[in-house]
C-alpha cells in the first residue's frame, strides 16, 4: 500500500444487545440506546424479537425504526433450536426464520439462513458438522464461510472467494 492511497473504513460499530440484557430494555428502547450511543449497527438476541412481536409490534415497523435510527442490524443471537435433534423443535425453529427472513430489507437488514448447510437429507445434523449441535466443527465452519462468502463479498463490493 502506497503512502497515498485512500482509507477507507468497512468496520462498523456494532452492540451485542447481551451487553446490557440486565438492564430488560424492551427492544424499542435498546434501539434507542445503542443509535444514541453513537454505534452503526445492533446484534439483539432473537428473544428480544420474539417479546417484541409478542406485544403487537411488528417486523415492518421494526425495520422502519432501525432505519430511521440509522443503525443496520450484523446479526441476530439466539441458541438456535434448528440444530436440537427434535423434528418439532426444528420446525418451529425454522419458521422463526422465516418470519426474521422479513426483516431484510437487502440495504441496512441483511438475513442470512445458513441452517439448511447443516441439515442432512434425513432433517439431521450429523456429529461431523456440530458435536456438541451447538458449536460448528471444522467442516462446520467451514461449509458456513462458504456459505456466506458470495453475500459478504457482495456487501462489501468484491469478488467471492473460490472454496
């Protein structure tokens, strides 16, 4: 890199709303907090979400107001119920996502399913991808970069990388 060259930024300052899940903010106001606090994106917790919509918010409005803020969202936390080894457990997880899926607005909300990387032709997740069906293993985490590789590329304006 030349001394001349342009800097750019691409990192953005993101708050896990974990950090100050003590606090029981409703959604709306850790919202508020995080854009007030001068980050660029929030990571809240599916649960957070969930109690959201529960009290008769919904996703359109939700979206609305982080964008308003001017925040984007870099990711959702939750201990994924699609990687239990229960069928029925699964299927609501899954449906969860779907109704998250709604949230991307493909600009400042980006949703991003990988879980069907993970699932084997029978609905199972085998060992080889989660031991502990918490934690990815190696080939886990591998087939999820892969995964995600063309859409972070396309985000960030650059070509995928080859597997």
């Amino acid at each position: 890199m030349s001394d001349n060259a342009p800097i750019t930024n691409q990192f953005r300052y993101c708050l896990n709303t974990g950090t100050i899940r003590g606090k029981k903010l409703p959604l709306v106001q850790s919202l508020e907090l995080v854009a007030k606090a001068g980050y660029d994106a929030i990571e809240p917790w599916i649960d957070e979400i969930d109690a959201y919509v529960a009290e008769g918010g919904s996703l359109d409005d939700l979206r609305k107001r982080i964008v308003d803020l001017g925040l984007t969202v870099e990711g959702a936390i939750g201990f994924f119920e699609w990687i239990v080894d229960d069928e029925a457990q699964r299927a609501k997880a899954l449906q969860v996502n779907q109704a998250l899926h709604k949230l991307d607005d493909g600009q400042s909300i980006r949703f991003l399913d990988i879980g069907y990387v993970f699932i084997q032709p029978d609905g199972k997740i085998s060992k080889d991808m989660m031991r502990d069906f918490l934690h990815p293993s190696p080939i886990g985490y591998r087939l999820w970069a892969e995964t995600m590789e063309p859409t972070l590329a396309a985000m960030l304006g650059e070509k995928p990388i080859a597997p």
